[in-house]
C-alpha cells in the first residue's frame, strides 16, 4: 500500500516538475515581461534593444501604461518587473515581498502652450496655485510679476494633469505638496490625485497630444517627452532662488542630496535644500520594482537585464535626459539586486 502510494506521489511530482520546466521554458521563450512607467519608457527601450543584441536573449517586451499599472501588474505576478517613478509606499495596491531598485534619474518638465510666450518662469506657489484654480488666466499678475518684459495674453489656463496612475503626478504633487500647504490639503502626493480643476489626459504621450492642440495649456511631463517632442520647459524657482530648467546638470545637483541610502531605497529629490543651488525642484528617481522569486519564472535573464541597465545602459541616459545613477545610489542597487533569484 505504502509502495503504491509513493509511486502515485512520485509520478504526480514528475507530471508537476515537468509542467513547471514546460511553463518556465515558455515565459523564457516568450522573454521578460515589463510594465509601468511611461517616463522610463524611453530609455529601457534602449537598453532592451541592446541587452537583446548582446545576449542573444529576447528582447523584452514593456507596456508604458503608467507607474499605478505597473505596480499592479507586478503585485499581482503577470509581469517580470514593473516599473515606476513613484515609490513601493505611494501604492495602494498590495505587492507582497516586492522591493525596489532605483534605475534611472530624470524630472518631470512643466510645459506650455501660450501663444508668443517661449520662455516662462514660475514659482511653486504660483503653480499650485494654477493647479488649484485660483490663479486661472495667463495674464494674472502673479505670473507676470515673475516674467517682466514678456507680453502675456488675456487667455484662460488650462491645467492638465494626468489620468492614469502615474509617477510624474506623484512627483509633481510631491514637489507642490513640499511648497504649498494649501495644495498639501486640498490635494496631496499621489500617484492618481484628484485635481479641482482642469482636463486628464493618459499617459506621457497622452499629455503632450493634448497640449499640442490645445492654446493655454499648463502640463506636467516627463521631460525626455518634451526633448522628442521640441516642447518647451518652464523654468522653476528652487530653494536657493534659481530659475532652473530640467537640464541634465540641474538633475544631477538636485540627485547629491542623497547622502546615504535607506533600507527601502525611497527617495525624494524634489523641492532641494539651498546648498543644491542649480538644481531642477521637480527631479526624480524611477523604480524597477521586482518579486525575490520572480513570477514568471525569468529569474537569471530579469537579473542580466537590471544588471546591463544599471551598468552600461547608463550610457544611453544623457541624450534623453536621464542622468547617469550617482555611485552610491548604483552600489546599493547592485547589492539590492541579488535578492532575485
């Protein structure tokens, strides 16, 4: 009896441990799965091109459908790693035993579409108060007090925001949370903040469709969107009383900060102290946020992948404004990284 019963369980092991190389074997084939951040988007296509060129490996497959998405998508196990610029502890969707690796250092841009106007100045104040609606014309004093010698027209604004969960909302209202405590009351940090005023638009490429076409518009994007896209940058007043625009040295000084890095590996990086003195207030880290045991199976090809982007793919950063990771951020990722197996 005992005999029969060992051999049913052995055969039923093997039907299982067959099933399980067949079902790794197919999500190996079908090669890592992404999703998440339309702001990384740009860049981890580069580094999936060419991680897939020097391996031999397939390239990845990644959806920019928002950081929120992205976060879910990999809580749940449907994907390999999801990606996002906002922290594990902004979501409000359960990701048991998921961590995070920063992966790439950018900012989020403040555009516009006003008529004449190519180059703007603006405060934190100000902006929340744009975002809040009590600022609602381009011709407000306010504005123009900031941008003496610039004609403004008699046009509404027309606040745009984001309608996905997205991590350029987290550190757009991070950022004017950290500069208004009426937006911090009325509004909050948050991947999907419910905004008083204004139209939504999906995703990056979403935002800049809509201001495009759209005379008045204010709107926050990823700011290698506005590099594609020949959009203009607003110029952002930070703690030591420079107008800054996302270049890559304002991001980089707004990245030094960052002296030591906590066991979440969570950080902020907008809204500077003055000793950051060139540095862009609405600078951000993006996440790659991974299980330890990686739900489909792609445990050492996941691994090789976040390891050529950490490494090398750094390269491909600058000409899409994406700083290259500070040493210390990049020696703790390394270490972060081995957990997956």
């Amino acid at each position: 009896m005992f005999s029969k019963r060992l051999a049913s369980l052995t055969c039923a092991a093997l039907v299982a441990g067959a099933f399980m190389g067949l079902t790794a074997a197919v999500a190996s084939a079908a090669g890592l799965q992404g999703a998440g951040s339309t702001l990384v988007a740009p860049i981890e296509a580069e580094w999936a091109t060419t991680w897939a060129n020097r391996t031999g490996n397939t390239t990845p497959t990644y959806q920019a459908v928002g950081s929120g998405t992205g976060l879910k998508d990999i809580g749940e196990g449907l994907v390999d790693f999801g990606a996002s610029d906002a922290p594990i502890s902004a979501s409000t969707t359960p990701c048991p035993g998921c961590f995070q690796i920063p992966w790439a250092l950018s900012a989020t841009g403040v555009s516009f579409n006003v008529p004449g106007v190519h180059a703007l100045h603006l405060t934190g104040p100000v902006l929340a108060k744009i975002y809040l609606g009590s600022i609602t014309n381009w011709d407000d004093p306010a504005i123009k007090a900031l941008n003496r010698g610039t004609h403004f027209p008699n046009l509404r604004i027309t606040p745009l925001h984001r309608l996905d969960g997205s991590g350029d909302s987290y550190a757009f209202t991070d950022y004017l949370s950290s500069v208004s405590g009426a937006f911090r009351s009325q509004v909050g940090r948050a991947t999907k903040p419910s905004f008083p005023v204004g139209p939504g638009a999906s995703g990056n490429s979403g935002m800049v469709t809509v201001e495009e076409g759209t005379p008045g518009v204010i709107a926050y994007i990823a700011v290698s969107y506005l590099i594609a896209h020949q959009l203009p940058a607003a110029a952002i007043k930070n703690a030591d009383g420079h107008y800054e625009v996302p270049n890559l040295k304002n991001i980089s000084n707004a990245a030094s900060i960052v002296k030591s890095v906590p066991a979440s590996t969570e950080h902020h990086i907008v809204n500077q102290p003055k000793k950051a003195k060139i540095a862009y207030p609405i600078s951000t880290f993006t996440y790659a946020i991974l299980q330890p045991s990686d739900p489909l199976g792609n445990g050492a090809q996941l691994k090789d992948f976040i390891a050529y982007a950490l490494g090398p793919g750094q390269a491909f950063g600058p000409r899409l404004d994406f700083v290259p990771l500070p040493t210390n951020i990049k020696r703790v990722d390394e270490s972060t990284l081995q957990q997956v197996h």
